[in-house]
C-alpha cells in the first residue's frame, strides 16, 4: 500500500478479490422488505413467536453476523426452535423472492465485476450467509462465470469471517488479495489474513463505524477499478 502524489492511496495489485454479498453485491434490503414480514407472520400462525414484530431496519442492520446471532439479537426470549425455524423461512422466502426476480445488485456491480476478471483478477464470495442463498444470488443475476469459488460461513461451518476466509485462502493458493466489504467482520477478517481492507461505505444499513481499519473507502462499486489504477 501507498500514497499516491495526490494523497490517495494506492493499494497493491491482488491476484484476487474477496466479495461479502449483502451491502456490498446486493441490495440487500430489496430482497427483505417483503421477506421480514412473512417470517414473522409464519413464526406467529405456527404458534413460535409472540412478541412484537422487530422493524425490518433492525434485521438489516445485523446483516454481516452470522444467522443464529441475529435471530438471538432480533429475538432474545424466543426458544431455539423459533430460531431454527426463522432460519429456514429466512432461505425459503429469500430464494422464493430471487427467484422472482427479486433482488438488485449494486449500481456498477456486474460490470465491474467482468472487468475485474477481464484484467486477470480472481474473484470470490466470502460471506456469513447460507450458502443455498449465495448460490441463488450468483445464479439468478447471471454471474456464475465470473467466480471462482463461493464460500459462506454456513457451507463451512465457520465460527467467523476471518476463519472462512483463512480456508479459502488456503484452498485456492492465494496470496494477495483485495477483501472487499461494509462490514466490520469483513475488515477483521481482512486484517486477521494480512490483506488489504477495502470497505463499501454505501449500504443504507450499519453504523458509521463499521469500516474503521478499513484501507480505504469507496462509495460506489466501480471506485474498484480506479483502485486497481491500471
């Protein structure tokens, strides 16, 4: 990493590019405004959960933690079950809404993306997510060929982002990279691998502090490819 002439910084060229998927590919929040509310209808007609609907704002700003923590947060006195469940009606109405055609990228993401890979750059996901959801994200927006591996905290069964990073590393023969992300698991997984952290500072969700350690900031997704400076 360096500081250019102007007081820019200029990171290293990566061989690859790890990517979050929510708030910082996909608008996440087109994809829950209508989900939230029917996990929390389901919960209450199957007898699972009483207590006043959580706002659809607080489930967005948990994204980033792993599921079972958000359901504990957004529902601390509901049983185990209730979670359980929440989990599996979560993926449902999620993979029910992209199929749909539900769900939007990021201005600038496909594009940016493809031209990420023209210029010889690996890309992968690194996300909390499950990994059915990933899979459908990737799939329904058409950016399977621009991926070399999708990796999720719940196709792993890892405890933290910086442990699924750290394998996906390992598996691929990685060096150098870029993690890319709005969240502050994805600076501490960055970080914790010794690679460069550049945060996405334009999700509508998340404290302002959730990107402190990050290298450098960017406020829309095609900045990657001035970063890159080639």
């Amino acid at each position: 990493m360096t500081d250019r002439a102007d007081g820019s910084i200029r990171l290293e060229r990566p061989e690859a590019m790890l990517f979050d998927m929510d708030g910082t590919l996909l608008q996440t929040e087109t994809l829950l405004l209508e989900a939230h509310g029917r996990i929390f209808a389901a919960l209450r007609e199957e007898g699972l959960y009483e207590e006043p609907e959580p706002p659809v704002e607080a489930l967005l700003g948990c994204l980033g933690m792993l599921l079972e923590d958000i359901w504990l947060k957004l529902m601390p006195t509901a049983s185990e079950t209730a979670r359980r469940r929440a989990d599996e009606l979560l993926l449902q109405f999620e993979l029910e809404e992209l199929a749909a055609g539900k769900g939007m990228l990021y201005e600038g993401v496909a594009e940016t993306l493809s031209e990420l890979r023209a210029r010889g750059i690996r890309l992968f996901v690194a996300s909390n997510g499950l990994q059915p959801y990933v899979e459908a994200i990737v799939r329904h927006k058409g950016l399977e060929p621009l991926f070399d591996g999708l990796y999720t905290a719940g196709g792993r069964g890892t405890a933290t982002k910086a442990e699924l990073v750290r394998l996906l590393l390992e598996e691929h023969g990685v060096a150098r990279a870029w993690m890319v992300g709005d969240r502050s698991s994805d600076v501490d997984a960055g970080k914790r691998n010794g690679l460069a952290v550049v945060g996405c500072d334009y999700a509508d969700f998340g404290s302002s502090s959730e990107l402190d350690g990050a290298d450098v900031r960017i406020r829309r997704f095609g900045e990657l490819l001035e970063l890159l400076g080639e």
